[in-house]
C-alpha cells in the first residue's frame, strides 16, 4: 500500500513539473514585443488596446527608440522583437536583410515641415516660400535631429537640398547646413549626394543637433530654439500643444509617389557608421512608414494578429488622427513572405 501511495506521489509530482514546464513556455509566448519609434504611437496604442480586448491573456511590452536604434536592437545585441516599426521602410533591407528580416511592409506617408511656435523669431512672417531665408537669418536658432541616427535627420537633410532645385536657390543648402556643421555636399551630374561624417560638429549655436527630434519641440516653446526639422506624424503626434508647422511644397516635403523618379531621388545621404560594412547610402523617397516581423521572432502568431487591427481601420483612424496617410491597401516587398493572416491586407509592391 505505501508502495501504491509513493507511486501516485511521484506520477503527481511528475505531472506537476510537467505543467509548470508548460507554464513557462507559454508565458513566453503570451509576450508581443514590440519596437517603435515616435510618430505612429497613438496608432499603436489603438491598435494594443484592441488587441488587449481580443486577447487578454497576451502582455504587450512596447521600446520606443528612433528606427536605427531599434533594428540594431535586433542585429547588434541580438534581442527578440515580434514587430519592428521604422519611419522609413526602405532602410529595413540594407540593415536587417537577409539574416534577420525578410520583408517589409509599407503602411503609410507623412510628409516633412517645419515645426515652431508662436514665440519664435520671424513667426508672423515665415511660409512655404521664405523659410529658409528665415532661418539663415542672424538671431535664428534651429535644430534637426542627427542624420546618423535615424530617418527624421536624414530625411530633414534630403528636404533642404531639395529646396535648392525646388526654389532654384544653389545657395540654400550651404547657407543652412554645410555653414554650420561639418555635413556636406557634392553634386556629380544632376545628382546631390550628402555626406554626414562621424562628428557632425555644429560650428556655432545658431544650429542644435540632437539624437531625438522630439526634445527639439518643447525648447522651442522654452525658446531655446526658434525652429526644427521634423515630419508632420512626429510634430503633431508627439510635440507639445502650441507647436505649428509650415505646410512645404511637394517638391519639398517628400509626400508625393510621383515626384520619386525625377525628383526626390536625386538626392543621396551617405551615412556613417563605426563599422565601413554598416555605412548605409540612401537614395531619398517619398516618407514613408514600414515596419517588419523579425525572423527571431517568439510570437510571430500574436504579431499577425496584432498587426490585422493596426493596417485595419482602427489604425488607419488613429494614424490619420496625427496627420499621417495610411497606404490602403498596405504593401509588401514579398506577399508569400508575410503571415498568411495579413496577406488579404496587403498587395505586391510595384
């Protein structure tokens, strides 16, 4: 009898241990990783919020870091992410492909501005047709996010430059960049490629160079600083109440898909990076939102569902709510690459 009795102890506590082993491994993929960056955030609150009703039994864990930052996340140290958002789609390839992502998804376009306030300098004054004359002025002060960094910097390089076709001003670009900091550039054809160097070295306090661009807007309400470079989705999604924006040309402001081919991609922003095989050369097009599953991901299967409520119109509404335009519908780069929950979502990119 006390051998039966130790018998059925043992089976239990077997059981048991079986079960925790269980618990363990399910705990693990009940957790969605998510890495982000600024400007799409009230989209993805939505859309977790949503999915948090759906599926309560999953935890959502969000890291907010600008786009480079996050994907070098993934490939330098080597932490898992379910999802990875970037503000530019088009740098998920020459970062994370082919070892730790296969495609993209391309959801939405936002557009380049000036943000200020109405305490900056020339405020009642500045436009779409003056701006950079304004800020070339003496007692202006204005900041751009660091082109090395991340998408808003060297994308606010590629909408100066473009202002020097655009207005036909060769001056512009000089004037406000290369003046002030180390950044330069060179012109071979009818072609513009920029240079951003390890130390980009503001030559003065006329000009403020920061990682994030979003610690640019509140100093412009402080008035530390008069104006800043941004997209549209991070000054409205993200800068504080009070900040306006000056609405740019298309030729300018890189919201438009036709103006791709001739025009925005005549610009080109080399970027540096510690190591000569990470240095990324970027052509320059239209602003758009991207985001990817990486292939270590946990829960690729909580990652297709969440992403179904965030290209849907939860999303879509919530994107449009910050000035960003969502791509409807979404594209990808690769349809038989993506979970076969999102591919109805989606088409073939041209």
């Amino acid at each position: 009898m006390l051998k039966s009795n130790q018998l059925a102890m043992a089976c239990v506590l077997a059981a048991s241990a079986i079960l925790t082993g269980c618990t363990r491994q399910s705990d693990v993929q009940k957790t969605l990783v998510i890495f982000h960056h600024g400007s799409p955030t009230p989209a993805i609150e939505a859309a977790e919020k949503a999915f948090g009703l759906k599926y309560p039994s999953i935890k959502v864990m969000r890291e907010k870091d600008d786009a480079l930052a996050n994907m070098r996340k993934v490939t330098d140290l080597g932490k898992n992410a379910d999802i990875v958002y970037t503000d530019d789609y088009s740098i998920i390839p020459p970062v994370m492909f082919p070892k730790y992502a296969d495609f993209w998804i391309r959801y939405a376009h936002d557009e380049m501005t000036i943000a200020y306030a109405d305490n900056s300098k020339y405020a009642s004054e500045i436009n779409g047709n003056n701006w950079y004359d304004i800020l070339a002025r003496k007692d202006v002060k204005w900041g751009i996010a660091d082109p090395n960094a991340g998408p808003d910097g060297y994308f606010s390089l590629g909408q100066i430059m473009l202002s020097n076709i655009f207005y036909k001003n060769g001056k512009i670009f000089d004037n406000l960049v290369s003046a002030n900091t180390a950044i330069t550039v060179r012109q071979e054809g009818d072609r513009y490629i920029i240079d951003c160097p390890e130390n980009l070295s503001p030559k003065s306090s006329k000009v403020l160079i920061r990682p994030d661009p979003e610690t640019l807007y509140p100093m412009i309400l402080a008035g530390d600083l008069d104006y800043a470079f941004g997209y549209m989705g991070s000054v409205i999604g993200e800068g504080p109440a009070g900040i306006r924006t000056v609405r740019l040309p298309a030729q300018v402001n890189l919201s438009d898909l036709s103006l791709v081919q001739n025009t925005y991609n005549r610009v080109s922003i080399n970027l540096f990076s510690d190591r000569p095989d990470r240095r990324i050369a970027i052509t320059l097009g239209a602003k758009a939102n991207g985001l990817t599953i990486p292939l270590n991901a946990q829960n690729k299967e909580a990652a297709a569902n969440y992403l179904k409520i965030f290209l849907g119109p939860i999303g879509g509404n919530a994107l449009k709510g910050v000035h960003i335009t969502p791509i409807d519908p979404a594209e990808t780069n690769d349809l038989n690459r993506v979970p076969a929950l999102l591919r109805p979502l989606l088409r073939q990119a041209q």
